[in-house]
C-alpha cells in the first residue's frame, strides 16, 4: 500500500524575542511635562501572518501564493524606541539632519546630471 502524500502544509511564524527592525518610517511625540520634546520612532510594516498555509504541488515544491492565512489586515507600527530632547538640542538635531538632506540632495541632482550626459 502507497502512502498518501499531504496536499499543503502549513507555516507557523514565531517571533523571535530579540528581533529587531531598525529603519524609521516616522515618529509621533510631542512636548512632555518637563519642557523636552519626545519623539517614538517607528517603522511601518505589513503584518506578519500567524500562520499559511500552501498547496504542495505535485514535484513537491509550494505553490505560488498561500491558499490560507491567519493574519490581521492591518499596517502595523513598531514603536521602536523614543528620545526625549530638550528644545536646544532638537534644534541642533534638526538642523544637523536638514543639512544632511541638502547634501543629499545636492548629490544626487549631479548624479542625474551625469546619467543624462552621453
């Protein structure tokens, strides 16, 4: 007697307790009671599926797509980490960051320029 093959498989995601995102989308703050100015970054993602499940095709490897997912339908926020700055050094902070983006700026309408030079 053959044995049956199963005709999908499911994925379970565990999140690992020191998983870590780094990039910033944005911040949300304000001014706290002391007079400093808190800024929690954040990174946006598409949640993460508790589980999929796929198809097994008939060679053994997964179909395309899951047929199956439990998975919120929400854009989730990673509230990373905040700061708290006094008005000083968010200015300082704010001007240091709006200088590196004129550099970049300016770096980066050169490269255009040398791209649409032939």
């Amino acid at each position: 007697m053959s044995e049956q093959k199963p005709k999908q498989i499911s994925f379970e995601y565990k999140i690992s307790p020191g998983f870590h995102v780094y990039a910033v989308s944005g911040g949300y703050g304000g001014v706290n009671p002391h007079g400093e100015i808190v800024l929690n970054l954040y990174h946006e993602r598409p949640s993460i599926p508790k589980t999929q499940t796929f198809d097994l095709m008939p060679d053994g490897t997964l179909s395309q797509s899951p047929t199956a997912e439990d998975k919120k339908r929400a854009l989730i926020r990673d509230v990373i980490f905040g700061i708290a700055l006094n008005p000083v050094i968010a200015r300082s902070l704010a001007q240091w960051l709006n200088e590196k983006a004129d550099i970049y700026d300016r770096e980066m309408m050169a490269h255009e320029k040398g791209k649409n030079v032939h």
